[in-house]
C-alpha cells in the first residue's frame, strides 16, 4: 500500500511535469507568434511607400536653363513729387511712363520662371547702378539669379519720335550676360560666379513683356546646339515660326524679310551653353540693321538647317510676344499740381 | 541498495527536469527579448518622420480662395482663313483683335494662380458655348476649376467706336459666378457641385489681364467680411487704394468721383463667402453708372468704415492694372490675301 502510493504519487508528479512542460511551451510559442506577427506587421509598414510630396524631388542632371532678361530702370522718376513734372516733359514722355510697368512685369516673369525647375535668372539693368526696386524684387523673388548692370550708351538710346527699331533695345544688356557667362564677371548681386567647365545648360533670352507658357522651359532644356519654334503674335501676323519637314527645318513663316539668315524672333531660340562658350566671339551686333539682331549672334554659332525644331515641330505656340500698354498718367499729374499725387513712398 | 539506486534515479530525474525548465524558459525568454529588441528598433525606424517634402502639406484647414475670371471667346475668328477677311471688316475690328491674346492671357494668369495652394478658378466665358480653346486650357492648367458659359446680351455689347466704359464688360459672367457659388448650377466643365454649406472662403474677381504677385493671394485668405488694398497703374494713377488710420479705412486716394459709395476698382477687394451667401441678393448691376459696378455689389454687403485693410494698411502693392496691346495684324492680312496666311490649324 506505501508503495503504491508512492507509485500514484511518482506518476501524478510525472504527468504534471509534462502537463507543466507543455503548457510552458505552448505559452513561450505563442508569444512568439505574437512578436512574429507584431515584427511582421512593422515590417510591413516600414515597406509602405512615404506619401509622395507635392513635386518630385528635382534631378540633379537636368541641364541648367539660364534666362537672360534685360530691363530698364526709372532713373528715379516718381521718386519726388518735385521731379515728376520735370522728367515727363523733357522729350521722353513716352519711354519714361512705359517704364512704370517695370515691376509688374517682372513679378509676372519672376513668378512664371519659379515654376521651372534648375533655371538660373540674369537679369540685367539698363542703368548705372543697381537699383533698389530690382534689388528688392530679385531678392524676394526666390529664384537663384545673377544681377548684372549696363548703362546703354547715349548713342544708342532711341531720341523723341524715333520708332523702337531705330535702335534695338537690350543689346548691351543681353552682350553682358554672355561676358558674365564667360567668366568675365560684373555681378553686383546674386550669384556672382560663372557656370564652372563643363556645365550642362541652355541659354534664352526672355524679354519681360511677353508670356511663356512653363512648358515652353521644357522644349529648350536638351537644345544640343540651337533650337527653336514659333512665337505667337508677332511680326504683324498670328505666328511667326520655322517650317519643319522631316524633322528638319526648311524655311520660315514670317512676312518680314524671309531672306534674313535667320528670320527668327529673339523670344523663338535658345542656345546650348557649351556652344556658346566655344564660340567666343559670338554676340549680339548692337548695329545690325532692322531685324538682323537675332542673326548678328545666330550667325556666328549654327547652319540654319541644323537649327533643332522643338515643340511638336513647331506646330505648337508656347510663347507670345504680348505687349504692355503704357499707362495714362494724365489724373496723377493734375493731383500732383494741387499737391495730392499718389504717395511717393509706395513702391509701384 | 536496490532502494537508493531508485533514489537516485528519482533525484537526476527531478534535478534533469528542473534543468529542462529552466534552459526552456531561459531560452523562451531570450528569444522573447530578442523579439522585444526587434519590434522596438522597428517601432523606432517607424517614428522616425519621413524625408521632408519639397513643400510643406497644405493644410486642409486653409480657406479657399474662389477666383472668378470672366474671359471673351473669339466667335471663331481666325478659325479659317475665309472668315479672316469678312469678320475684322464687320465693325467688330478692334474688338476681336483684341481677343487674339485671350489665350496668352489665360495661359499667364493660370500660371500664376497655380502658385496659390487652396485655389479654386471659377472662369466664365463670354460665349453661346464652350469654346475647345478655354476648355483645353482649364484642363491643362492643373488648377482645381469651374467652366461656366453666359453669352452677353447684345444690348449690353460695345458698338464700333464705343469707348470701353458705355457698357461695363464681364458683369453677365461674373454674376453667373455668384450663381454657382450659390447653388443655381450651370458649370459646363470641371467642379460642378458648389462649395457645401459651412465652407470657409474668400471670393476675389480676377480680370485675365491684370498682374497680380502671389503674396496677394495670402493677404486676401483671411477676410472676414470684405477685405480692401491698393491697385497699382488705375485710374489715371500710379496707384487708387483706401486711406488707412489706426488700422481703419477713412477714406480712398482716387481721382475719380472719389464720392462713391465705394471708389475701389475690381482687382482692389475680396469678398468673404459666408457673406456672399447669406445676401442672397448681392450681385454686380450691369446698369450701373461708370465706375459704379464695384459698389452695386459691395453695397448690399458692407458699410465703408467695416472695410478690412490687407497689404500693410494698404501701403503695399501687390496688384497691378497692365493692359495688354491689341496685337497688330496687317502682315497676317496681306499673307492671307496671298493664301500664305498663318496656319489655322495652329492655336494662338
């Protein structure tokens, strides 16, 4: 009887160890399936994609577009009261009010070019020195930019009475663009050192009245020599542009001189940088005849019939030679004589 | 001996599964740990935040900027060279040069308005119907939109040698504007259920061809009931704008019937949706006396002294009142007569 009941008691002990053994397993299993799946879980999440931001993240290799913009300063018109009065009645009524819509238009174009990704803006005063308002405007506007400055020579500016093409405006301007683009300096604000060697980039020049579509940006951002296409409202007519066959450019449609070397409009081109640079001597002749600018510099870099027709062709209009009125001054002057002008000190 | 032999088969037995236990639970535990360490490395790499976007997400609690834009269809002009020389000789000439830069216009003005996060472009067209040139547009622009269509009624059209200001231009299209914002439908394109009630927003007429910086867009944002600043190059000024003391209007710098009720130009206010919406009867009155249509509406919503004044006690210009140039066509006239006029097929 004793040891029968140390027989029961050994077997009750026996089988509550492998009861006790495995329920701890089972236990110590299951909670490893538990962290396996919290692991996996994580995992999971960690593989999930991050929300996609708003723009794609700016590739490194895209070529660099450098856009040349000249402009023209006010020489402190509307600075004083005192000066209005003079100014407008020294025999450049005209140019002078035309140059109140100066900040409009490059707010607009400053706007328009931060749409474009890998763009370097050379805007380039037509004045003695940097002025505030172009200084200010350039600095708020967010874009990388090199600001140049370049008096255009009395002789060369347009006399009361003279028509625009007497002289073509932005010569110098777009000339001191290219020397800084060649290293030769001048920068008296932004960005000060040139493109280094070997700089992947495309150069256009982009006056500030007309309107780029941003695709247009696109179109010339792989120019591998010079490329080009239509602009739209110009030349007296709908477009003027390249007539493309096969791919390549044959001819122009233009009503102007179709026999120029090249009949092109100077917002319907752009030119690799390397080329540029390899071509030192090519610039823009500030005495070439009517219509003849855009050939002094084009002359001296491709063959027309290697020009690159780009947007579709040349079947698409991504640029319009838009022109500003210039606006009627006639209230401010009467308020200016009883001493109630528009406050000088706001900026316009 | 034969009973301590069992003895000590009893013991190693017991001492063997105590060892057992104890190497199991050791080893669970470690493997637990081990689990433990992984899910929280894991939980770690999971708080770390994601790359920061280029932009920052737009918050959703932002208001809408509603943006309305009446533009003018071509009435098919151009739109085959037969036409061409009957419909600029009808009377309608200046006129419907004019319409050759809507494209232009809407493309830059899109552009800009793609700057402003939480935007939302009512454009209304002046048309029997939508026109494929504006309905293209809205669907590239990449802009939340709604297209709406009402045709001018004949009466309400400038005649040949009419100056601008006979008949106000654009009053039909915005108030179709107002419609839709107001649940009376009638959007041919894009959005066309109207913001759901509670929506917080702010109503800002933009003509097409105004400059507008997109710092404006964030002055305007907050209105509560009708905000107001300055308008640059308007009213025969450098700038018209409210007169700020103490934070308050107390009166508008103008040369022109400064005794309005409201002496503002349309580029110079914004409206507050819930405003909008509970004056029912607020809208532009189209037999308003010159200069008058911007206080047919504001009268209905708010007294002079509760203007808000945005842009720095409206010392700041951030819209300016450009004028396109009517593009000249004399050399697309003289082609088209040769049969070598622009190719239709091209838009502009």
């Amino acid at each position: 009887m004793k040891l029968k009941l140390k027989n029961v008691f050994l077997a009750y002990f026996l089988v509550s160890i492998a009861g006790l053994l495995y329920a701890l397993v089972q236990l110590a299993a299951e909670q490893l399936r538990q962290k396996d799946l919290r692991i996996s879980q994580l995992q999971a999440e960690l593989r999930r994609p991050p929300p996609a931001p708003a723009q794609p993240p700016e590739p490194e290799a895209l070529p660099t577009i450098y856009v040349v913009t000249p402009t023209y300063a006010r020489y402190g018109l509307w600075c004083t009261q005192e000066s209005f009065g003079v100014e407008v009645r020294d025999g450049h009524e005209l140019e002078e009010q035309g140059r109140l819509v100066q900040k409009a238009e490059l707010v607009r174009l400053s706007q328009t070019l931060s749409l474009v990704p890998r763009l370097h803006w050379l805007l380039v005063e037509d004045a003695e020195g940097p002025t505030p308002l172009v200084s200010g405007l350039l600095a708020a506007s967010g874009l990388l930019f090199t600001h140049l400055v370049v008096l255009t020579p009395k002789a060369q500016r347009l006399r009361e009475g003279e028509p625009g093409w007497v002289h073509p405006r932005g010569v110098e301007q777009r000339n001191k663009a290219l020397d800084w683009l060649r290293g030769r300096g001048g920068a008296v604000g932004g960005e000060k050192d040139p493109p280094p060697p070997g700089t992947q980039g495309v150069v256009y020049f982009a006056d500030d009245d007309n309107t780029y579509s941003r695709e247009l940006f696109e179109e010339m951002r792989w120019t591998r020599g010079v490329s080009v296409w239509p602009v739209g409202l110009v030349g007296g007519l709908r477009f003027e542009g390249p007539q493309v066959q096969d791919g390549r450019v044959v001819g122009f449609h233009t009503a102007w001189e179709p026999n120029r070397p090249f009949p092109v409009d100077m917002a319907g081109f752009a030119v690799a940088l390397p080329l540029l640079l390899a071509k030192p001597n090519a610039q823009f002749d500030s005495t070439a005849p009517r219509g003849h600018l855009e050939s002094s510099l084009l002359s001296h870099l491709v063959d027309p019939k290697d020009l690159e027709p780009r947007a579709a062709n040349c079947t698409r209009v991504l640029v319009w030679h838009t022109r500003t009125e210039k606006p009627k001054m006639k209230q401010e002057e009467q308020l200016q004589r009883q001493g109630r002008g528009s406050d000088p000190a706001v900026e316009v």
